[in-house]
C-alpha cells in the first residue's frame, strides 16, 4: 500500500465497498429495510416477494453498500451459504410479529453460524427486530432472548427495533454497522 493509499484511510477520504448480506425469512421486512436506504429516485414504491436474490446499492458515511437481498422463503434458503464467503457484514431482519416462526428464524440463524465460512470471522451482524408497529410485536429484548444472541461471543452483533415502512431505528442500526465494518477494514 503506498503512502497515498495510508494517507486517505487514514483520513477517511477512501471511499470503501463492501457487501453485506441481508437474510431472515420470508416476509420478515428485507426487501422494505433496504429499499429505504436507496436514492429517493431509486425507491420502488411497491415491494413485492424476493426470488432467488437481488442486488441493491446505496451509501452511508462514505461506504459503498452491495446488499445481497436474499430470499427468505423455505426452497431459496439454501441460497445464503453461497454469500457468506464473500460479504462483510450481515443484517439478520426478523418479523418481531411472528412469534410462531422464532423457532425456525433460530434455526436458521443457527445453521449460519455453524457455517464455515462464517465461524472464525468476526463478521459483525445487525439485527433488525421489524414490525414494531404490530401490536403482538415482542420487544427486541424478547427477540434477542428468543434467538439467544448472547451466546454468539465471537462476532460483534446489535439489535434495533425497527419499522421498515417508516425508517424507524433503520438508520440507528446502519450507523453501527457502518462502524463495524469501518473498524475491520483499518484493522486489516
């Protein structure tokens, strides 16, 4: 690396990409969370189901975000692990509302951890416990009880209640992210 490359990492003028990949099951609030970061201009005003995966841009302080939107549903799940290798940060969105699938979203968190291309790597995760505004929604205290997130000793993670219709604690949980990852990089 040479002295111009030390010089803007050092002052925080490169600009960084990174990808992150965004999972949880379906119609937990994915495609909601990450269409709110995106340009006015690229906003859809219509959400409609993932398939497969797709892949969105956007930017916060200074950091390029490929976000990996993957599908949540049952058959496309198998997908995720192909991702892992290659992302550095993953946001976890859980329907805080469906209490009756929080077994199988920590199945699912689980299996992701247990990965190999995940244990050992101090990848940060966010969670965004979504749907605050459903009245049965539980706290994302009760979310991360559920979900046992103090076991994961090994990887910097952070929970945010979150309304991916309105923005609500979206912002809040991005900014940690970003920091994580910012943290990674220098320290590479």
């Amino acid at each position: 690396m040479g002295i111009w490359d030390k010089l803007t990492r050092l002052l925080g003028l490169k600009k960084r990409e990174v990808n992150v990949l965004v999972v949880g099951l379906n119609n937990s609030g994915k495609s909601t969370v990450i269409n709110h970061f995106k340009s006015e201009e690229e906003r859809s005003t219509e959400i409609v189901a993932t398939v497969g995966f797709n892949v969105e841009k956007f930017r916060n302080k200074n950091v390029g975000f490929t976000a990996f939107d993957m599908s949540g549903q049952g058959r496309y799940r198998d997908l995720w692990e192909h991702y892992y290798k290659e992302c550095q940060g993953i946001i976890f969105v859980v329907d805080s509302s469906d209490r009756l699938r929080l077994v199988v979203v920590r199945d699912e968190l689980d299996l992701l951890l247990q990965h190999p291309d995940v244990t050992g790597r101090r990848i940060p995760i966010l969670f965004f416990a979504n749907k605050m505004d459903i009245r049965e929604a539980l706290s994302s205290v009760k979310i991360a009880a559920a979900l046992g997130l103090e076991r994961i000793l090994d990887k910097p993670w952070h929970i945010c209640a979150s309304n991916a219709l309105t923005g609500e604690g979206l912002q809040e949980g991005v900014e940690w992210l970003t920091q994580q990852i910012r943290e990674l990089v220098s320290n590479k």
